[in-house]
C-alpha cells in the first residue's frame, strides 16, 4: 500500500518544526548592519506561520524605509533563509 500525503499536510509538518523570522538590515553610518525579529535568543516566540511573518515584515519595511533594507526570512532553528520572499526598501 502506497502513503501519499497532500501538500498541506507536508507544509503543517513543515511549519512544526521552526518558526519564522524576518531578517534585515540597518543602514547605519554607511555601514549594513544585520538583524532580525522576533528575538528567539531572549525566548520571544517567532511567527507560526509564513503568512503573519510577510505582513509584519512588509510593515516594518514601510515603517523604516530609507533606514532598512534586504528584508528576507529566515528560519528560528538554524537562521538559514525560507522561501523566496525578499524586498528590497531603499
């Protein structure tokens, strides 16, 4: 017999295994300097799901435009990028 797991439930496993982060950087006396949020090192909890981490990202991007740039996301686990989501802000 032949298991076959729909794409929801591969991206619910997924999901499970890390949160998300949003990655950036500061514009800062001509230098970029890296950063990212929630702050899982302090115990905050990252976003659950890619969703709610794009919309706060987008956001935060507006918000500081011109003192921010090369949003992406990364994992809470292993901070190695996900996806394909990336904004640029300059």
């Amino acid at each position: 017999m032949r298991l076959i797991m729909e794409l929801s439930e591969v991206n619910k496993q997924i999901d499970r295994n890390f949160q998300y982060l949003v990655h950036f950087e500061l514009i800062k006396d001509g230098i970029l300097i890296a950063d990212h949020f929630p702050n899982v090192e302090d115990g905050e909890e990252g976003f659950s799901n890619i969703k709610d981490a794009i919309k706060i990202g987008e956001k935060y991007a507006k918000a500081t435009r011109g003192y921010t740039c090369n949003f992406y996301l990364i994992r809470s686990d292993n901070f190695t990028p996900v996806g394909n989501w990336k904004l640029k802000n300059r």
